[in-house]
C-alpha cells in the first residue's frame, strides 16, 4: 500500500518506520497533522513479544554430530517469525549469549 487516508485530517499518510517499545516497525505517518499508524502485522508481532518478555523462557542445547544447537521455543519462533536455517548474528557478552535477527 503506498499510503492511506489519515483519520485525522484527511489527507494521506506516507509509509514509514515508527519507533515502537524501543523497535522500528513498518507504518504510516500523515505529513501534515503527524498522525501514525502501525501496520497490522507488526503490531501482531509486537504484542507477542511483549507477552514474551513476561515469561520465563528456557532453551535446550543439544548436540548435532560436531556442533551444538540451541532448541528455540516454538513461543520465540512464532513471535519473531523465524524460518528453517534463519542465520542469527551471536553477540557473546561476559554471562550472557544474545541473538540478534
């Protein structure tokens, strides 16, 4: 969609990124009154990743031949729409190992 009608004023919203709970997110804002709208999609995402961050999730390593995987719960995968042989960045901290999409 290249743009929608502001509910505000009436003219029309241009896509953009918006800053959502510290995240870019796809949507709309109205060049003139600066009305923003989320898309769909992304708030679907963002609400399932802020139940996430309630939980208290674990994650399994096992091992695969000479390597080692790390079992993702399906919660995690869902909520950030991971696919089959997504390639993560691994960003190695003193006690703690983060992913990043």
């Amino acid at each position: 969609m290249k743009g929608m009608k502001c509910v505000a004023c009436g003219k029309t919203a241009k896509p953009a990124k918006l800053r959502v709970d510290n995240s870019q997110v796809p949507g709309w804002k109205c060049p003139d009154c600066g009305e923003e709208y989320l898309d769909g999609v992304a708030v679907e995402t963002l609400l399932a990743i802020r139940k996430l961050k309630a939980e208290r999730l674990t994650a399994k390593v096992t091992r695969q031949g000479n390597s080692y995987a790390i079992r993702v719960p399906m919660q995690v995968v869902n909520a950030y729409r991971l696919k089959d042989k997504k390639q993560l960045k691994i960003l190695p901290e003193e006690k703690r190992i983060v992913l990043e999409i």
